[in-house]
C-alpha cells in the first residue's frame, strides 16, 4: 500500500477547520505571573539545587552582563587555593556613585558545609535584578541603597564539599592542611569513602555488648536500648580507615580551624576559643572581606548566612562582650528581629551568647564591635520547614529527619545499609544520610526559605538611613545678616551612626553644608524654639553633626552676610548617603 504524506501545514489548517487544538510552547509573555516572582528573567536559573564555584561564578557574570545599570562583578582577593572571592555590587548606577548611598553587606557559606548561604545571597543578588524594572518597590530601594553581595567567601572547602566524600558536617574549615593530631603529617587520616558512594556514612557492627537496637518504627534508624534491655548494634562512627596506622580512624581530616573564630574582635587563641588561628585575620578570605569593609563605609548594615536551626542571631557572641551592645543599638536590633520572626516563620530571634553558646573572634561580633554595623546571622533551616513543629526534644526532632526522608524525599537522602568487610572492624554495615541532608535543604524548600530571608534582608536595607532636608526657614536680622535655619530628617529606624560607632568614633561626623560663601557663623541647635545651640567655630560653613538618629532629626542654623544667601544645603553621611537640595 503506498503511504501519503501530508503538509504540515496543511493538518494544522484541517485540525483548525474541525475545531481541534494545537499545542505549541508559550512565550514568556504568555505564561501567567506568579506574584511577587520575576516574569521573564534575563537570567535563567534554578533555585532548587545548589551551585559549585563555578556554577556560582558563571550566574554571577551572567547577571552582570545583562544587567549591566544594576550589577557590578568584581573579586575582592583569592582563596587560599587560588580562587577568585566575588563580590556582586546591586544599584542603581544611574542615580549615583553606589558608594555614595547607604548599603547592605551580605555573604554565605564561611563555613564549608553551611552550603545554602551561597544560594541565598546569589537569590538575592538575582531577584533584585531581575524585579527592578516591574516592581516599584525595589526599583526605589535600588535607586537609594546599595547592595554588596559575596555569595561564598569559602569557595576552596565548599567545592571539596561538593566534590568530594564527605558528610553533612564535614570540612567545616578552609582548605588550608593542618596537623591534628601532632604525628608530624597533616590531613593523613581523613574519613575514608569505603562503599564509593560520595558520602561519607556511618558504620555499625551487630554485637551482643552493643547499646542500640533498631528502631521498630523505622529499621533504618538505631535508637538506645532502654537500661534493662540487651542491644545488638553499637555505632563505629563515620566510615574510614586507620591509614596511619597508629590504632586510630579519622583522627586527622581537613582542617582544622574555624573560619568565623578569625576575626579581630574579642579574638581568642585556640586554647581558649577551639577553631582560632594563628592570629586575628589569619585568613586569606577573612582578610579579603575585612579589606572590602574598610573601603567601604557606607556598609550600615550586614548579614551572613550560616546553617542550621531556624535562627535569627546578633551579638554578643560572648557574655563579656555586653557592653558592646548598648539599649539604643539593642532597639534597633529588636525592631528588626521581630520582623525577621514574622517574615521567616519557625525562625527564632536569638542573642549568640545568651541563646546559643559563647563565641569569641565571630565575624558577627567584628562587624558590630569594630565597625559599628547593624549586623545578623541567620542559621538557615528551620525544623519548622519539616513538619510545622517549632517545639520537640532531641530525639524527636531525629525522628522527624528519618519521617520526613521518608514521607516528602521518598528516602532520596538516605544510603541503605549494605555489609561491608573491614579491615579493622571485621564484618560491618555502612549506611545513613548523605551529605545533603538534613544540613541542606531539600530542593523543594530551598528557594521558599531564600525568598523569605531575602526578603529580611530587602526589610533592613529598607531602614539603612533615609536623609531629607526640610523646613528650610531664614529670618532676617540687623546690619545685613540673615539667619538661614534647616532641619535634616532621617525617615528610617537605623541611625546615621550605631551607639558603638559614636562611642569609639569609628566613621567620621556627618556634615551639614551651606553653599553660601558669606557665612558668619554655624550652630547646631539643640533647642531651635528657645535659640539654644552650640556653635562650631571653625569651618562654619560646613557643620559636623555626631549622628542623624533613627526617626529623628536635627537642627542646624548659619548666619549668613547677605540678603539673600545661596540656599543650597547639602548632607553628606557616610552610612546615610549624599543629599543637596536648592531652595
């Protein structure tokens, strides 16, 4: 039988005839808009997985390509081992110098395994990019503010987390060797990938003196066997080998140091604070970023992403450290976490030290102590996330891990316990949870709680100062002088200078200027209404101003040789921007 073939064209033109669909793929303009989600963004990417440094660098300078009036590539140093430590610049380059305005600091991922802080300050990055031109809010934000961005500032161990055999908590330091265990080698007796699967699993071994059983609940899971019941598996630990030879397994991984034990603020040695260095700044990246800081002082807020628990922190991270955060800091602190609380749900707003633990040399601490930043570290991953409990003891919260595998990750995140033959141990069984789990969040949750804590961190820029010259008043006095009075409002919560900036002096005033070259005198009032003020005798043109409180203002007043003075006013502050006005 000979077959027919028919035009393309021509089926379309008969199915339309008889009233049948076609489908074809929409266009970005046809898809219906999720609100609160970029419609069509120039850059494509998937917020439920996570990225190695070179999957972060190419979103990077992808985002800086096709936004070039938004976003700004630049390395602020290298690692370690070499690789280039990227900082994302986001404004409005169109409306002025970015570091003429006031801005946000954000970084992720200080500690290795802590891997979602990347993705979190890269959705941040990229989602303020990409609304700019359709949401009125962040087009405003961006036109005043400025937004640093370092999605790692540990990209040597987080690819080696990626890469590499490892567990959920493991390398938690840099990359730099170390000698543990004092035998003279360094990284010798790492864990060891026995069952070549990636992840670095525990061990167990059936045994009569063994304190554990299984779980009736769920045979994946050991639990203690109650005080009057024989178990039947002990625990070995982490899969490995005594490569060394000297009767010890894993005694000797990455490491070890802690990254956020460097910073020069109540620094501690390593005998006192466990992960310090050799000194304050140790670190190649540490030193990186406190360089970046330092050369830029509009910084007047800042956060960094670390894992896990559900927390909102601030300082002090250490109980001596007190009087480092004074009641007016403390209230901006409060304002600000119980917006977080709302806006993050099962997040809990936390003092470090108080909360938590004591911490000595965190760069949390170094930030607020030693440059007077309004700074936060939130512990992503919230148990809320899992099952919508924000209250559960220990051991519940691990069963909650084994259910949750179970119900939502379909056991995705487990490695089944297979027999193996070990060389020290004799006959043992190797399983558990791979290294993306729990640490990490499960795809599904990844970009939702990003979204979230992104929108915190939009929240406090938001409320970095907001400077405006108003009330503008002259009055005429005798002999040709006019005296010009100007009142300079900050619209927002966060001050022009934090209580420890102003007790330590750390950023210069604020300076009140008067364009007007005939200035006699300038005063600033400390009661307007009743002529009080304090008179700056020199550069009276140009007034010094200690702070712009938070929803508050100031008063400053010249007098002026002239009938009428050059009303040109202009505020200059470091963490609140430059404003000039003509009147």
């Amino acid at each position: 039988m000979k077959k027919r073939f028919f035009p393309v064209a021509l089926v379309a033109s008969l199915l339309a005839f008889f009233g049948v669909q076609t489908s074809r793929a929409q266009t970005p303009e046809q898809v219906f808009k999720a609100a609160g989600t970029p419609h069509a963004p120039k850059v494509s990417v998937s917020w439920n997985r996570y990225y190695d440094y070179a999957g972060i660098t190419q979103i990077c300078q992808q985002l800086a390509k096709a936004h070039p009036d938004l976003v700004k590539l630049e390395t602020i140093g290298d690692s370690y081992e070499g690789r280039r430590l990227w900082v994302l610049t986001v404004s409005d380059f169109k409306t002025g110098d970015p570091l003429r305005k006031p801005a946000m600091y954000i970084d992720g991922n200080i500690h290795s395994n802590e891997i979602q802080g990347a993705e979190f300050a890269l959705y941040t990055a990229w989602y303020l990019a990409e609304n700019f031109q359709d949401n009125r809010f962040i087009k405003e934000l961006l036109q005043q503010k400025t937004f640093y961005i370092i999605p790692t500032i540990n990209p040597d161990a987080r690819d080696n987390f990626m890469h590499k055999p490892n567990n959920a908590h493991s390398p938690r330091s840099g990359m730099m060797p170390l000698d543990d265990d004092g035998d003279g080698l360094v990284d010798e007796d790492q864990p060891d990938d026995l069952n070549k699967d990636g992840h670095i699993t525990f061990m167990r071994r059936k045994s009569p003196n063994g304190r554990y059983i299984l779980d009736p609940q769920n045979p994946l899971r050991l639990i203690p066997a109650k005080p009057d019941q024989p178990g039947t598996y002990e625990l070995l630990g982490y899969e490995g080998l005594d490569n060394d030879g000297d009767g010890k397994v894993n005694e000797d991984p990455i490491g070890y140091y802690d990254p956020n034990r460097d910073w020069g603020w109540n620094w501690q040695p390593d005998y006192i604070q466990r992960g310090a260095f050799k000194y304050p700044f140790s670190l190649p990246e540490n030193r990186a970023v406190k360089d970046f800081v330092l050369r830029h002082p509009n910084i007047a807020g800042a956060q960094s992403y670390h894992n896990n628990g559900g927390m909102i922190l601030r300082g002090p991270g250490a109980e001596e450290d007190q009087n480092t955060y004074n009641r007016d800091d403390n209230q901006v602190y409060d304002l600000l976490g119980k917006y977080a609380e709302q806006v993050i749900p099962g997040y809990t707003y936390m003092v470090v030290y108080k909360d938590l633990y004591s911490a000595f040399g965190g760069e949390l601490d170094w930030f607020h102590g030693a440059r007077g930043i309004f700074t936060f570290t939130n512990e992503l991953m919230s148990p809320y996330l899992q099952f919508d409990r924000k209250t559960a003891s220990g051991q519940e919260r691990e069963a909650e891990q084994y259910d949750f595998n179970k119900m939502l990750l379909f056991n995705d995140a487990f490695v089944e316990w297979e027999p193996f033959d070990h060389p020290t141990y004799g006959m043992v069984e190797i399983g558990g949870f791979k290294k993306n789990y729990p640490r990490a969040h499960p795809g599904f949750l990844l970009e939702e709680d990003a979204h979230r804590n992104m929108a915190f961190t939009v929240y406090q820029t938001y409320q970095l100062p907001q400077l405006e010259i108003r009330e503008v008043q002259t009055r005429k006095l005798s002999n040709g002088l006019t005296e010009v009075t100007a009142t300079i409002a900050n619209n927002r919560i966060i001050p022009t200078h934090s209580s420890q900036d102003l007790k330590y002096k750390i950023e210069r005033p604020d300076y009140v200027s008067l364009k007007d070259q005939s200035i006699v005198a300038g005063l600033v009032m400390e009661n307007a209404d009743l002529n009080l003020g304090k008179e700056q005798k020199q550069n009276p043109s140009r007034l010094e101003i200690p702070n712009i409180p938070g929803m508050g203002y100031v008063k400053v007043r010249w007098i002026v040789l002239a009938n009428r003075p050059d009303l040109t006013i202009e505020v200059d502050s470091r963490k609140g921007g430059v404003v000039t006005q003509k009147f």
